[in-house]
C-alpha cells in the first residue's frame, strides 16, 4: 500500500491544518495538525473528520460540499484489490485540485474524495457532474471486470430531504461523529431506553383514570375522534405519527399555525404576556383550540398519549420536541442538527427552561447542548424538574 500512496498522491499537494475548531466532535478531538497525512492521503479517522469539519464549516459559510465514495469489492483478493484501488487513487488525484480533501473512508476498501466550497445555487448540476466525470474516467481507466466490482456514490451537503417515504432521510455517510458518539454511549443509550420502557408503562398505568375521563370529556365537548395524529420528524429525520389528545376543532385550518411557524422562525415574532407573567412567543388565542383544549395545554394533559410513542420507540422521555415536516423544510442546515442528534422527547431542556419563552434560535442551542452533554444523570434531573414546570405551566399556553 506504501507504493500505491507514493504512486498516486503528488507530494507538491500539501494539506495545512491549524487548530481544531471550538465544538468540534469526539472523532475529531485529536489537534488537527495531528491528523495522518501521507503524502496528502488522509487514513481513514482523519478523512471521517473532516467530513465533520467540513458540515460545519458549510453550516457556516452556507455553501455545499460532496462526499465521493469509490468502493472495491471486498471477495477480491487483497493483492488484486490493492492493485485495483491504486488505479483508482491515480485518476482521482488527476481529477481533484488543491482544496479537495483525499483519504480512505474505510481503510484499504473505500477511497474518499471530499469536494469543497460548492456554491449552492450550481449544485444540482456540479454534483452529478463530479459522479459522471469520476465514472467515465475509472470505466476507462479499469477492465470490464474491475470496473464491474467497483461501486461509485456521491453525497452532498446540505442535503435534500424527503418525508414522503416512512425511513430515514439522513445520509449516515455525511454523519460519521454521529455514529461514533452512539458508540461511546453504547451503555447509557440501552439504560435511557429501559428508562423510557419503564417509565411509560408506569405513566399509562398511573395516568389510566384520568386518561379516561378526558377521552370523555373530549367526546361530550366537541364533535370528532379522541386522538389527535399528526406526522412528525424524529430522530436522524425519519417520519413517524404522535398521538395526542385533540384540543382543536376538526374543522380547523392548518394555515394559521404555518404563518405563525414562519414568523417564530424568522425572528419576526413578539413575546406577548401570559397571565402578567412575562412574554411567550406561543400562538396566542389559537381560534382552533377549544375551551377544553386550551386547559389541556396549559396542563400538558394533551401530551399523555406520547408515552404510547415512548413504548414504540420513536421518542424517548426527555429529548427535543419533534417537529413538524414543514417546520424542518424551513430549518437552516445547523438548526437539523436537533433531530439529527437526539431522539426526539416528551420534556425536554427546552421544556424546564422557558419552554416557548426563548426564541425559535435559544430553543435549537438548548437541543443542540442537551444532544452534546447528554447523560442518564441529565435525563433524571430534567425529569425531576417537569413537575414543576408543569404545574406552573412555565411557557404554557
């Protein structure tokens, strides 16, 4: 392999790394100028770095980058698949200029290319064409047979997602931080999910009674079903239905809340008083809630059925509150990152610290810094703090 780095990769393409940026993630902690780079080759943990690096500087700097992929296959014998990936190292390092970012994504099997600083407004053509040219290149460059065993892929950022289909939108490729903190939480997240399991049979059993008389009382107040479903997005974006108890009217328009979703989001929304007792940017007097309902929010009484969406696994007792899909289609890429990087919760930090008291931006920090401390002692002091956000009704409405 020493002879395919020196044969492939040009010495006079140096990479200059400084320091390691403020927040960086567990796959990158080690110093950036610390990183293996041979003869500007990165191995693997450094590639997968910066493919890290890169989503946040592309969160910032608000232009795309691609992820190239050229896989060999891996029933070849190592000597023919040495052979093979030091062609395809030769074409790519022809195809690639000084600011593109070279190394393996999985060592001695898959060879990465990092393409930077796409703008956005030429990525739907740049990107199929840095697939196309990659492809035409290695079709000539390598037999029928190696050409026939090698697997091409490319994966931008930001990405496109699409809810129409129930599975996860998110590219684990673009995500490699991701998967690594799930590794070296592997115990905490099996004790957060006996907690959930727990937790939600001990709900639904105790809260049985008064589940019962809101159903009741839902039905004798307003015409339509007890159960309110809604499609939500969950974790790494993948779709599911929550359950809550209805507090509108079936007759309601859907519109009002998205006009109101847009000006939280944009900025544009005031605080405006909840019983004296300083502002909420929460729609205020909804004209679909009814009188019922509106006593069920500010109780929280509405979001008991969720403990159903608990015991299935698609939201856990504490984490971020799950979005709606118009909502996520607005998100900036950063804003993503909170239901890219937690499971999506009943309560939440949000939830004990102002709930909809903090601006939509105060809100995605409070999610992204739960997701980034993360532990089962965290969890236990948000749960202990619910109660008395609830029965305060703290940024309720």
């Amino acid at each position: 392999m020493k002879n395919m780095l020196k044969k492939g990769f040009a010495v006079d393409r140096p990479i200059a790394f400084t320091q390691i940026p403020p927040g960086l993630p567990a796959i990158c902690e080690a110093p950036l100028n610390s990183f293996t780079v041979l003869d500007g080759f990165l191995d693997e943990r450094s590639f997968q770095g910066m493919i890290v690096f890169e989503r946040m500087r592309s969160e910032r700097s608000h232009k795309c980058y691609a992820v190239l992929l050229v896989a060999t296959g891996e029933s070849l014998p190592a000597q023919e698949r040495e052979k093979q990936l030091e062609k395809i190292s030769t074409r790519l390092t022809t195809l690639t200029q000084d600011t593109d970012l070279m190394g393996w994504y999985k060592a001695n099997a898959v060879v990465g290319v990092i393409f930077t600083d796409i703008l956005v407004n030429e990525k739907d053509s740049v990107v199929p064409g840095i697939l196309a040219g990659v492809t035409e290149a290695l079709r000539r460059d390598l037999t029928e047979e190696e050409f026939s065993q090698t697997r091409i892929s490319i994966n931008s950022y930001p990405e496109d997602w699409q809810f129409e289909l129930e599975q996860r939108p998110s590219n684990p490729i673009l995500y490699p931080d991701l998967e690594s903190r799930a590794q070296s939480r592997r115990v905490e997240i099996v004790v957060k999910r006996v907690m959930d399991i727990v937790g939600s049979i001990i709900a639904l059993v105790v809260l049985a009674p008064v589940m019962l008389l809101i159903a009741i009382a839902i039905k004798l107040t307003s015409p339509g079903p007890v159960l309110f479903k809604q499609k939500r997005i969950g974790q790494y974006g993948k779709p599911f239905v929550v359950f809550k108890f209805r507090s509108m009217r079936t007759d309601n328009d859907p519109s009002v809340h998205r006009q109101w979703f847009q000006s939280f989001y944009s900025g544009k929304a005031k605080p405006h008083s909840t019983n004296g007792t300083g502002g909420s940017y929460k729609l205020p007097n909804d004209p679909r809630v009814t009188r019922l309902g509106r006593w069920l929010r500010r109780s929280s009484l509405d979001e008991v059925p969720q403990f159903v969406n608990v015991l299935w696994g698609d939201m856990s007792l504490v984490g971020p509150r799950p979005p709606i899909p118009y909502e996520v289609d607005a998100y900036q890429a950063w804003h993503r990152g909170r239901v890219l990087q937690a499971k999506p919760g009943i309560t939440g930090l949000w939830q004990v610290s102002g709930r909809s008291r903090v601006s939509f931006d105060e809100m995605v920090r409070l999610d992204l810094r739960y997701a980034a401390t993360w532990s089962i002692w965290l969890d236990i002091k948000i749960l202990l703090r619910t109660p008395a956000a609830v029965f305060f009704a703290e940024g309720a409405y």
